[in-house]
C-alpha cells in the first residue's frame, strides 16, 4: 500500500489485515494493520508524474488495488531498489539561502517527568478514561499513554503533582487540552496510590472545556 500526504507519494508498507472494531471509537470504524519490517519511506518522495512513469493511468482518486499488479516490479526497480531515486521538478530547486538565527532567552516550566511516570506505571499504561479502546497497543501489549496536566501549568498555573495528572489516551489527552470534553470522577478508573483531585477536575470543567463537538 502506497501513503500521500499533500500530493505526494511518501512510503510504502506491506498491507496485511483490516479489522473492525466491536463498537466505533468516534469516527474510526476499525484499522488497518501492516508489516512493520516492510515499511519503506521514499526520500525525496514520489511525485503524480513518477508513478505515471510505472502505472500511466494512475490518478490520486484511486485506490492500490486500481492499479496494475504486474507491473509493480517496475515500481520497486525503479523507485525502491534503485540507488538514485528520481527528483521530481518540483524538488530540484533546493538551493536557497539559509534562514536567519538569533538568540532567544525564555522562562520554561519544569515538569518533574517522575511524577507523571509514576501516574502511567500505576494505570499499567492504560488510559483512565472508562472503556476506553483507543490505545494503539506494541508488540509487548503494552499500549502508548501520555501524562495530562489537569489544570495545566504555565498561564493556568497549575501544580506539577499526582492528583493534577491524568493517564491518558492520545485521543483523550487532545480532547482534553482543546477543551473537548468534560471530566468526571465517576468516568475515571481508580487504581491504588493515585487519587485525582476534584478541585483540578472542576477547574477543567469551567475554564478549560469549551463546548466544542468532539467524537468522544
């Protein structure tokens, strides 16, 4: 299966299942599972007129099983195992001048990354909104999760410690931090050693979320 972004054709990958999810989380109805070993990015990427090259009618309307199987080799020879992978016109004006740098002084929030690590252990890497399905999981089982400041620090002023942390989905911790969704007590799974407090989870409430529809 070949991937584009913006017109143009950036890696490829060796498409091996579809599966559906039990229930739809938001938008997505299910994944598209490759094999990672075969993931190869094209540098530079491929331009429309690079694959007419192999496939002549190709368009970006159609899909990979449009296109030609036989003549995929075609393909790999020329753009895969080639040592000299085209540059389209488009990418041959690289030449320019290089951008201005200037020093820059700022005041930075420090995280102690120990707590928010410790809130992720606790949960067992799983997100701690109830029923939750978003979690891309490794080969390991161990699904990615990310630590959310409650009442973030910075303008918010929020305090860097375990009751203000949340362990989060990807999903999730970006509903969060665009005011999304709400937060509630009852909606959070409780584990030992971690409590959440509702001062934070108020605070959310009233200055953070904004209202806006998010598939949750």
């Amino acid at each position: 299966m070949l991937f584009r972004f913006d017109g143009l054709i950036l890696a490829q990958a060796r498409f091996l299942e579809r599966v559906a999810y039990p229930q739809p989380i938001g938008i997505y109805r299910g994944k598209l599972v490759f094999q990672g070993s075969s993931i190869e990015v094209f540098t530079p990427p491929l331009t429309l007129e690079d694959m007419r090259s192999v496939w002549h009618k190709v368009t970006y309307g159609q899909w990979k099983n449009d296109l030609d199987a036989s003549k995929y080799w075609r393909f790999r020879e020329r753009f895969v195992d080639s040592p000299h992978t085209p540059v389209s016109a488009a990418l041959n004006n690289l030449d320019g001048p290089l951008p201005k740098r200037r020093s820059v002084e700022y005041l930075r929030v420090v995280r102690d990354s120990k707590r928010t690590s410790n809130v992720k252990r606790l949960h067992d890497y799983r997100c701690q909104i109830i029923d939750c399905k978003c979690p891309p999981q490794f080969p390991n089982g161990e699904s990615y999760v990310e630590g959310h400041h409650i009442k973030p620090l910075g303008k918010h002023k929020g305090r860097d410690v375990e009751e203000n942390i949340l362990c989060l989905c990807a999903y999730h911790h970006a509903a969060c931090d665009y005011g999304a969704m709400t937060l509630s007590i009852r909606r959070l799974r409780k584990v030992d050693g971690h409590r959440v407090a509702t001062e934070f989870i108020r605070y959310h409430n009233e200055k953070i979320h904004k209202h806006k529809a998010f598939p949750i």
